[in-house]
C-alpha cells in the first residue's frame, strides 16, 4: 500500500458530530478531527483539482500535523491549487514547522481563534506572491512578535492577544495592514522595530509614547488606556489619509479623509481649552461621544465637507467655537438634545469668501425655536429639523435665507402655518411638513412659493378639508403628498392650473365622494387615492387629464362605477381597482383609453356588460382575480386587444368573440369543464392553476386554434373524458401528468389533432398501458417523457411508429420489465433513449434495431444478466452507453459489435462479471470499440488482466475506472504506473481509505 503522506496525530482521534461538505470551490468542515478531515477532503477527490479554499471551525486540531503533499499524490499537482486555508475555533495550540509545506499557493490562512502561543512555524510558510499573503491569528494567546517570522507577508491581524514585547526586523520590511488592537503594548515604534506600515492598528493598548511614519492610509488609536500620547510622529507635523483615535495628539495634523474622536470608554469626556486641535481634515468626526460643551474657538479654521457632532448630550450651544475662515460644507448636529443653539455657535463657521452650499442637520433634537440662521450661514441650502419640539413656525427665522432649496420641519407640532411664513426671496424648492397637527391648508398658504415649490409632504397631519386654489397657479410643483391626512372634502379647483406636477397622494385619508372635474386642468402624471371610503365617483371626475398616466383607487369602497367615469384621459396606462365592492361592470366603463394594466381583482364583480373594455387595444393585463364571475359572455371584451388575462373560481363557459385578440389567460375552474368551456380564435398560452376539476369533457379546449401551450399547475382531475385535446392544432408543448394522475391506460389516437405538438410530457402518473397509435398524429413531436409510470411491458415500435421526428424518449422508473419491439417498421430519428431505473432483464438483436441514429442508450439500473451477440450491431452512431449496476456476469465476444463510434461505456457494479477470471489477458469483448474515450469497470471483481496493450486497442481512451475491484495492491500500483504514464485518468469517484488502498483505490 502506498505511503498515506500524513502524520497521524500521537493523540487518538476525537469522534466529534461533525462532517464537511463541497459548496461551489470552497471544502467546508466543522466538528471533526484532522485525521477525519482527510478521509472527507478524499471521499470526493474529483473535486480537489477545483478547490480554492478550505474552511475548518469548531473542530480539535490541538497538534496540527504536516497536511497531504499534494505534489506527490496521485493528483495532477498543476490543478490543485488552494489558495485560502482556515482553521478557527479549533483548540489548536501546537505547529510543527513543515505543517502548511503542502500549501505552497496559499495567498490567506486564518489561524484565529485558537490557543497559539508560538509562532516559530512562520519561517517555513512558503509564500508565492510576494507581498500578497494575508495571515489571521487574532484571539490567541500570542504574547511576543518577532517581526522577521511575517517578513514577505502583506496583511497581518494579530488583535485580541497577549501581545506585549515586540523584537525587530532584520532589515527595513514593509506591510500593506497590521492589526494589534487589543494588546499590552506600551510603546510601539516604526523606526526602532525596522517597520513602514501603510495601515496600522494599535487600538486598546497601554501605549505612552509612539514614532510612526507619515503618510498612512490608515491609523487606529482608539482605547482609553492610550490618552497619555503626547505625539504620534517624530515631528510636529503628520500626515495620514484616516485617523481614529480617543485622543486629541499635539502633532499638526495633515488628514486627506477622516479625523474620527472617538471616546466612547469615557465617562466623562471633555474637551480640553488649553489643547486647542491643529488639525486639516475633509471630515470631522466628534459623534457618539457624550459631549456636553465645546470651548470657545475651539475649532480653529477648519476647512471641511463634513462635521459631525451628532450623538452627543449638549443641551444647550450658545458660545462661538469657529475661528475665522472655517468652511464647512456639512454641519451635523442631530441626535444630540439639543434644546437651544444660538446663532452665535455658527459665526465664522461657514465663510462666504468660497463658493459652496451648506447642508445643517439639527433633526431629533428639542429645539423649540431657531432664530437668524441665515445671518451667520447665508449660504445655507439645506435645513433639517425634523423631529424636535416646534409648535410655531414662526419662531423659525428664515427669512434672510437666500439660498435655501429644501426644509424639513416634519414630526414637530405645527397646528397653523400663517400666511406670512415664507416671506421674502426664500427659493425652497422642497417642504417637508409631515407628521404634524395642521388642521387645514388654504390659498395664502403657500402663497409665497408658488414660483419655486417643486416637491411638497404633508402626510400624516390632521387636515379635513383641501380649499379652493390651495395648490392653484403653482409653476413647479412637481409632487404632493397628502397622504394619511383625515381629508374629507376638497374643494373645487384646489389643485388648479399646476403645469408641472406628477404626483398629487391623497392615499389613506377620508374621502367619501369625488366631484366632477375634481382634478380639472392640471398636468398631474400620477394620483393615488388608494386607502379611502370612496364609495361613488361622480361622472367627469378625472375628465381632460391630458398626460394622467397612473390612477390608484384600490382598498376603497367603490360599488359603482359610472359610465364616463375616465372620460378622456389619453395618457392612461394603470388604473387600480382592485379591493374594492364593484358587482358590475356597465357598458363603456373604459372605452376609448390607451390603458396597459387594468387591475380589478378582490371585487364583488359578478357580470360584465358587453362594452365594458370596448376597443382597448393596448392592453397588456386585465386581473379581475378574486371576484364572483362565473363565466365570460361573448361580447364582454369585443374589440379588445389583451396580453394577459387572469380569472379564479370559473364555473361556466368562457367565450371571446373573433375580435378579442388575447395572448395569456391565466385561470382557476372549479366543477365541470364542458365542451368547448374556452373560447378564443388567438389565445396563445393557457395556464390553468389552483384548479380542482370534477369533469374535464371531450373537445373542452377544441376553439383553441392557436394555443400553442397549456399549463396545468397545482391542479387536479377526478375524471377526464378521453378526447379532451380534440382541436389543439397549434399546441406546441403539453404537460398531461396530472390528466392521466389516474389513467392506466392511454388510447389510440388520444393526441391526433396535436400535429404541431413538439413536447409531450406524461410522467409520474398510473399508466400501465399504452395502445397502439396512442401517439398518432404527432407528426413534429421531439420530446416524449413517460417516466415515473406503470408499464411492465413496453413496445418501442408501437411508441416510435407515427413519430417521425421523435429525437428524445424517456422511459425511466416506470417498472418495465420486458422491452418488445416488431419486426415491421421503419428506422425512426430517436437520439436519446433512457430506460434506466426499471426491471429490464433481457436484450436481443431487434430491440434496437430501428434506433440506428441512437447517440445515447441509458440501461443502467436494471436486471439485465447477459446481453445477446450483436445486441447493438445496428447502432453505429451510438457515443455514450450505460450498463452499470445491473447483474450481468459474461460478455459473449462481439456483444459490442457495431458500435463503432461508442466513446463512454459504464458497465460498474456489475459485481460477478469478471469473476470466472475469463479475460484476465484481454479485454476481447471490448476490441471493437476502437474510439472508447471513457471506460468504468469498477466493481466488476476484476483482479488482472494485461494492461500492457490498453492504449493500443483503445488509442483514444483518457478515462477509466478501476475502484473496488479484487487487484494486488502490488498488480494495481504497476497498473497506477502503466496509466498514469500514458495520461489515462484513474481517479476514483469514490475513493475509499477505510480499507486496504492506493490514493482511494481498493487493493488486497
């Protein structure tokens, strides 16, 4: 037996209740031992060659052992190439030197959460790529680094140890990333230690004095037990991209990015008066810190696009803290209890000697009042503030604001906006007053802003009532939201004139009734009134909304819907209907309209006139789900183009007039289906689903002349008559299982008028029969699946005959035991046969006579014991064969004669078949194929047999198998040598170690 290259742990493998299993390129093990990790990593060895990455967790790997060198195996050592290694969570404790040597493409090992103590092993990790390998051994117990073991290395994480001496490197060594958060360290210096790390981490130590090199992408000093820093350099000036830290250095520093303050382990954090920062930085960060103050100037010119100040415990701001010639574009202040700010706190922050705008975020505060604002940041183009304790607005100066474009004052209690509000030249393009206690809005009220409003939200605020010319003349406005209000009335011309406006929301409110011309002459795109009481629509209602493309009405209380109701809405294309009480849908409902979609489902619609979808040629769905209709009349969509119609719960008859040119129905029956029960002279496809049909009667689907598929899903039969597929001469697919659920036997001419049909799928249903010219008619069939039936005997030719352009024929698992054919009959076009899976015993010479363009031929699974001579003479173009797993025990010389094309051939787990050791010299059954590619003669008791000669009769073969036979293990390795010296592929696909073997393959 070969060699296994692994070390046997000394200690006793632990049975741990775990496994491991393949996912994509990645070997997944949890909860087991090293030595249970190999048998896994082998039980599936074709896919090695294509791993990436081992993952191991949760296991015992105490003393890790050297791994399998692949580079010996009987792998091809170019394919195996894992890149990532990970155990973690593991108890491993103990590595030898040459334990990762296996390794030799590794880019990432992740050793963390372990019990390391010593990292000598480092000096013998073979690393490929220079600078490209990442290693992970946080959460040890690591307590000194000796910086010459992570030489070539690029990113290192060494946090949460007990890290406390530090020995340098040999010579100058660079480090993309270091993580040492978390240790003991109390000085750490770049220049002493021979270091140039580009993003470093020292968070949570006891550090006292630093020197590190400028110019980082990334520096971390978080952690209370590192205030006592005085400078982070070796001058006065630093440079670094990101800087997090939980103190305040008296370095001048040079940030590209972020300055983050960071003092969350403080009780009581305070910034000092006598250390003002020397800091340039684009963000500012001071949030999450429980501030309560800020020393005046403190801030010293600072030039930003961000600062934040968020999460803090201020309460009250009123001192000037900016020196002059700050420029903040961002000033965050929200979640921060505030309850007053003056305006005083803004001088000098935002100067006007550079061009920008200004965002101010003061929202989840308490603020009652803000006055002047716009006097210390005249550029202000933002304000937020949201969700504080306003109750006025005019105790909001903003007045002076000339550049303001949005304004957010919602969740506050605001019950009245006077008419004086926006005054001045404010350009407030967006409004944000929701959530609030206005009781009502009139024309004065936003008087001032009819020139510049663009988006306006008022939802969830107590108004009733929407008066005259509230929203009239207004040049810009695009959208308002009215939503969630207690509206009720609105009155005439309230939205009148507005040239530009989308969207008018007026969802979930109290509106009862809708005036004539309620949305008269406006350009609205888009109205939602979904959510109300709506119960009667008034004629016109929606009249001349010349560009109104979606109209919303769903979840109301509509019963009625007028005839002219959408009288000339030419730009129409959604109207939502759908959960409403609608019972009737009168003549000219929704005539003449460009609509798309028309959703009408969850009503209590029990008729529909004969006009009601009068010339609607656009259509693409029509959902009336979920109502009371029985059936369709005949003229109930005259002149109608539709896409898609969906219907439940039909009982009667469904008949569409020639006019009705209609591509999908998707449709729930129930009871009986009568003769001709759908009629359409164009429906294409009919999905019938979530059906329970008692009857199904002949010719039901007979005016159906262009259906070309029928879905049948989650549907049952009790009895379906034998003619149902009379007059489906454009079907093109069919899937029957459910029809024949119960059927034993198929008729003669059961499918004759499906002459188009090129799928035809009846599986997993009783047959037990199938009569001669079952299948006639189906001149353009290609796909015939009967598996999962009850056939004990079938007839080949009685299936192919009348199939002329049949290329795939499905027989599997469906209990067949004799395989007859007739002596008359011609060739057929059948490439595809499966017969696997059934109680085949015996072949001869005419079962396949007439499938001469067979390609493949699937007999695996069977009891077939001895094949006929010349069984296959007549499939001369068959490639791919199979015969394993049944119990044949000879194989007469010329049983293979005639295939002269066959490139695989499986005839494993046929166990008794070389035991009489007949062809211990050759393989004489076998000569014949002379383009065998592939061969699996596993288990088949084969214990010698002179492979000398194999790549001489079989030129082309570069596949075979050979596992679980009777071979010495000294015969199998010359074998191994033989094959392997001549490029065949041996490896098993399922390899076996439990048992005497060579790399998986059994030996004795």
């Amino acid at each position: 037996m070969l060699k296994l290259l692994v070390l046997v742990s000394l200690l006793p493998a632990l049975s741990l209740c775990g496994g491991c299993n393949y996912s994509s390129y990645i070997f997944q093990c949890q909860g087991i031992s090293q030595d249970d990790f190999l048998i896994e990593l082998f039980h599936n060895k074709k896919s090695i060659s294509s791993l990436t990455e081992i993952l191991i967790q949760d296991s015992y790997f105490s003393r890790i052992q050297p791994f399998v060198d692949f580079s010996n195996s009987l792998l091809d050592p170019s394919r195996v190439a894992i890149n990532s290694l990970t155990i973690k969570s593991s108890r491993v404790d103990t590595i030898s030197s040459d334990t990762f040597r296996a390794f030799n493409r590794l880019t990432q090992l992740n050793l963390s959460q372990n019990n390391i103590t010593n990292l000598d092993w480092l000096t013998d990790i073979i690393i490929s790529y220079y600078n490209n390998f990442n290693l992970d051994l946080s959460y040890n117990q690591i307590c000194e680094l000796d910086f010459n073991y992570l030489k070539r290395m690029s990113s290192i994480w060494l946090n949460n140890n007990e890290i406390s001496i530090l020995k340098p490197a040999s010579d100058y060594t660079n480090f993309y990333f270091i993580d040492l958060s978390h240790n003991k360290l109390v000085y750490f210096s770049e220049f002493e230690y021979k270091l140039n790390i580009q993003s470093l981490d020292l968070s949570y130590n006891y550090l006292q004095k630093l020197a590190l090199r400028s110019d980082k992408d990334l520096l971390k000093i978080e952690g209370y037990g590192n205030s006592n820093i005085s400078y982070i350099g070796t001058s006065n000036s630093y440079s670094v991209s990101n800087f997090y830290s939980s103190f305040i250095p008296n370095n001048s520093l040079s940030i590209r990015n972020i300055f983050k303050l960071n003092w969350i382990d403080t009780d009581l954090p305070v910034l000092d008066s006598n250390k003002i920062p020397n800091i340039d930085s684009d963000i500012f960060d001071f949030s999450n810190n429980k501030l309560t103050s800020i020393p005046q100037n403190y801030f010293q010119s600072v030039q930003a696009s961000v600062f934040n100040l968020s999460f803090n415990n201020f309460d009250v701001l009123s001192n000037k803290v900016f020196g002059v010639n700050s420029a903040i574009a961002t000033i965050d202040l929200s979640f921060s209890n505030l309850k007053k700010i003056s305006n005083e706190f803004f001088i000098n922050c935002c100067s006007s000697n550079y061009y920008y705008f200004v965002y101010l975020n003061l929202s989840h505060n308490a603020l009652e009042e803000l006055d002047g604002i716009c006097t210390r940041i005249p550029q202000l183009k933002q304000l937020d503030l949201s969700s504080n304790r306003i109750t006025n607005l005019s105790q909001i100066s903003i007045s002076t604001c000339s550049y303001l474009s949005s304004f957010n004052i919602s969740n506050n209690f605001i019950t009245d906006i006077p008419p004086e509000t926006f005054q001045g030249r404010v350009p407030i393009e967006t409004l944000d007053i929701s959530e609030n206690n206005l009781l009502f809005i009139n024309e004065s009220t936003f008087r001032n802003l009819k020139s510049v409003l663009r988006n306006i939200y008022l939802r969830k605020n107590n108004i009733s009532t929407i008066c005259s010319k509230s929203f009239c003349d207004f040049d810009y406005l695009r959208i308002i939201d009215l939503s969630h209000n207690k509206i009720k009335n609105i009155e005439q011309n309230a939205f009148l004139n507005l040239k530009s406006i989308d969207t008018i929301n007026l969802s979930n409110n109290s509106i009862e009734l809708l005036e004539s011309y309620t949305f008269n002459n406006t350009s609205v795109e888009n109205i939602d009134l979904q959510g109300n009481p709506i119960h009667y629509i008034k004629e016109k209602a929606f009249s001349n909304l010349k560009y109104l493309k979606s109209l919303n009405l769903s979840n109301s209380a509509i019963a009625i819907l007028e005839n002219d109701v959408f009288f000339s809405l030419p730009a129409i294309r959604t109207i939502d209907l759908s959960n409403n009480y609608i019972v009737l849908l009168s003549n000219y409902t929704f005539r003449n309209l460009p609509v798309r979609y028309i959703f009408l489902n969850g009503n209590k619609i029990e008729y529909i006139s004969q006009n009601a979808f009068h010339k609607l040629n656009n259509l693409i769905e029509v959902n009336l789900k979920n109502n009371n209709i029985k059936g369709i009349g005949k003229y109930s969509f005259h002149l109608v183009n539709v896409e898609t119609l969906l219907l439940n719960s039909i009982s009667s008859p469904i008949i569409l007039d020639n006019t009705v040119e209609i591509k999908n129905m998707v449709i729930q029956l129930t009871g009986t289906v009568s003769e001709r029960f759908i009629s359409s002279a164009f429906l294409q496809n009919l999905t019938i689903l979530d059906s329970q049909i008692e009857l199904l009667k002949n010719n039901c689907f007979a005016d159906l002349p262009l259906l070309t598929s029928l879905n049948l899903i989650n549907t049952t039969f009790d009895v379906p008559e034998d003619n149902i597929f009379n007059g489906l001469t454009s079907l093109t697919y069919l899937d029957a299982s459910t029809i024949f659920q119960n059927k034993v036997l198929l008729k003669e001419y059961t499918f004759r008028d499906l002459f188009n049909l090129q799928v035809l799928n009846i599986s997993n249903s009783a047959l037990n029969t199938i009569e001669n010219n079952a299948f006639a008619g189906l001149s353009q069939l290609q796909k015939l699946h009967l598996k999962g039936n009850k056939l004990t005997v079938v007839n080949l030719t009685a299936i192919t005959n009348g199939l002329p352009n049949l290329i795939e024929l499905n027989l599997i698992s469906s209990s067949i035991k004799n395989v007859q054919t007739s002596k008359l009959g011609n060739p057929n076009k059948v490439k595809y046969l499966d017969l696997s899976n059934n109680f085949i015993e015996s072949l001869d010479l005419e079962t396949f006579r007439l499938f001469v363009n067979l390609v493949e031929l699937l007999l695996h699974n069977n009891e077939l014991s001895t094949i006929e001579y010349q069984t296959f003479y007549y499939l001369k173009n068959l490639k791919t064969l199979r015969l394993d797993n049944n119990r044949i025990y000879t194989l007469k010389v010329g049983v293979f004669a005639g295939l002269e094309n066959l490139s695989f051939l499986n005839i494993s787990d046929n166990a008794r078949l070389f035991s009489s050791g007949m062809y211990t010299t050759k393989f004489l059954p076998l000569e014949t194929l002379e383009r065998l590619q592939t061969l699996y003669i596993d288990n088949t008791f084969l214990s010698n047999f002179d492979y000398t000669n194999l790549k001489k009769s079989f030129l082309y073969l570069s596949k075979i198998g050979i596992n679980n036979n009777q071979f010495s293990c000294d015969d199998l390795k010359n074998l191994i040598i033989y094959l392997k010296y001549n490029n065949i592929d041996y490896t098993p696909y399922n390899p076996k170690f439990d048992v005497n073997n060579l790399k998986g393959l059994t030996c004795a």
